[in-house]
C-alpha cells in the first residue's frame, strides 16, 4: 500500500494526503466533464446567467424604489389600461 505521508525539511515538514486529494479532484473533473458531454449530446448547451445579488445591502430598497417608479408611470399613462385589456381579450383568457 502506497503512503500519502511525505515529510520534507523545512518550514512545511509535514503534507498529507497530497496525493489522495490530487485523485479525487481528477476523478471530479472526470464525472463533470462526463455529464457535460452527456448533456451537449443530449442536444443541451451550458449557459451562465448573472443576476443581482439579493443579499446585497440595499437590495429590497433599490426594487422599492424601481416598483413605485413604473407605478407612477403606469398610472400617467391613459392608454396602458386599454392596451393591457386588448392584450387580455387576444389571448382569450378574458373571465369578465
């Protein structure tokens, strides 16, 4: 059996596991790459979204401020009213 404990001189005398943490990696690598083909076989494609970080101070302050701002737009706009229910009737999901 092969031995993960290396001793070296120096201010760093003593590394273990070195090896074994270098296997598991590779065998991560190996399994992730393995899906990743799998998937793009499949026909799918890898896509990175970023959104804002909502754990940011100041976050739910900033959406406040952006929702009351289309309110008051929305409410200055005569036309908006009838645009949503001609919208509404088209999709034929009018109830009323």
């Amino acid at each position: 059996m092969e031995s993960y404990l290396q001793l070296r001189s120096g201010p760093e005398s003593v590394t273990c596991n070195k090896k074994r943490n270098e296997n598991v990696a590779t065998s991560i690598s190996k399994r992730v790459e393995k899906r990743r083909m799998a998937l793009r076989a499949a026909g799918l494609r890898p896509v990175q979204i970023w959104l804002p970080d909502t754990r940011r101070p100041g976050f739910a302050d900033e959406c406040r401020r952006q929702s009351l701002a289309v309110a008051a737009s929305d409410r200055s706009d005569p036309d908006l009213g009838n645009l949503l229910d001609e919208v509404l009737a088209e999709s034929g999901e009018d109830d009323a």
